[in-house]
C-alpha cells in the first residue's frame, strides 16, 4: 500500500474578510494511502465537509500544501482543478445527486463521457448489483440502489480517490451496511484511497485510519490495524 498517495501539510481555510474571517480549518496535516479506507468524524462545523471540498478540488486552500499522487492540487487555478476533479475524483453524496430523466445505465455512461481512461458503465452497474435495475429511472429506484448508482458513477470514472460525503446518511441500518461493503471492496480490492466524511462514529471501526476534526483541527488520529468486518458492525 502506498501510505503516501495524499500528503496533507498544514492545510488551511480562512472564509471571509478581516472583519468576518472565520477559520474553517487550522494547520491540519495528515497522510492517505492507497488501498485504504479512511474516516473523517467529527461534529457539524468540524471543518469535515471543507476538507473533503479541499480533497476534491471544490475549493481552494489558504494556504499549505495538499499533494495528490505527487501532484501539487494547492497551486492549481480553477481550469486546472476542473480537470483535476474530472480525472482524478470520484464523488458519492449523501444524496445521490442522479439525473432524473436518465436511466441508472445513462447516468453512470453520463459521467464516463467527460473522463479518460474509463471503466465499462455497463460491468461497473453490475459490479454494484444493479444488472436488472440498469434501465430503471431514479425514481424507479430505492434510495439502497440510488446510491449503488452513484457509486458505479464514481468507479466507471477509474480513478484512484473516492471521496464520500455522508453515504449512509440517507440509507436504513442494513442498506447502509451494504453501501459500505461495497466501498470497502473497492478500496481494498481495487487498491484505490477511499475517504468517508461522516458524523457517526461507529463507521470508524471499519477504517483503516480515523482523522477526529473538531473546530477545524486534527484532534487524533486513530491507525485501525485489524479493522472491523462490516457484518460485524452496529450503530
């Protein structure tokens, strides 16, 4: 496992003028390997969300240094991080983010217009489950299966970082087990870095590591050497 594939050094995010300056994140420094699944926990306002948004390209630093596979992502322009976010990230959401008037086939053949070096959206639906539900619409779908969608999505892209804001947030007990399995099996299997922001805490027993946000700092971090099997697991 390469523990080295994202390099975080003293990242910040400082939102507003001198009069309303609020630091979102302060001096936060940490390291992600590839074949791994890492868990970013913390409360509401931790700072979590700002650096997933700073991970995938979606907003810009303050000032430090992010290194993505040896790339500097902390001085890209914004046509630069366009293609960084295209290439390079792939994006689960709470909330499933589909195109309504696409089938689950479509959307995820949607997102593999836009990106080089592809991975089949047919083999990805069926990697996920859905090989009967592939012409179904998201509104056809259950809220499990949406987010297998969204999750083909990011993997047909064939890139090395998956970020996941939430992805059980919106999912029943046993159908949030299932979501996770599958990204597990992708980090592991497939040797790509998987980060899972998230504000329940029984998800970071399936981690191979766990970065504790509060107030816009790394509070611990916790290295998980025997993590948890995801049937084991109960929140």
């Amino acid at each position: 496992m390469n523990d080295k594939y994202i390099v975080a050094d003293n990242i910040t995010k400082i939102y507003g003028s001198k009069d309303l300056k609020v630091e979102a994140l302060k001096n936060v420094s940490f390291k992600i390997g590839k074949g791994s699944v890492t868990v970013i926990l913390g409360p509401s306002g931790s700072g979590k969300t700002t650096l997933l948004n700073l991970l995938g390209g979606m907003d810009s630093l303050t000032s430090g240094t992010l290194l993505v596979d040896d790339i500097n992502v902390s001085n890209m322009n914004k046509n630069e991080l366009t293609l960084y976010r295209r290439n390079r990230v792939g994006f689960v959401f709470q909330f499933y983010n589909l195109m309504p008037n696409l089938t689950a086939l479509e959307n995820v053949e949607l997102a593999t217009e836009v990106c080089m070096n592809t991975l089949s959206p047919l083999e990805t639906i069926e990697k996920v489950g859905l090989s009967e539900q592939k012409n179904h619409f998201p509104s056809q779908l259950s809220g499990g299966e949406q987010q297998r969608v969204s999750i083909a999505r990011a993997l047909a892209k064939n890139v090395d970082l998956i970020l996941c804001d939430e992805p059980t947030g919106a999912l029943d007990y046993e159908t949030g087990k299932n979501i996770l399995e599958i990204l597990i099996n992708t980090a592991r299997n497939d040797n790509k870095a998987v980060v899972i922001v998230t504000h329940n805490s029984a998800i970071a027993k399936i981690a191979d590591q766990v970065i504790y946000l509060k107030d816009g700092i790394i509070n611990k971090t916790v290295f998980n050497k025997s993590p948890m099997n995801i049937m084991e697991l109960e929140w």
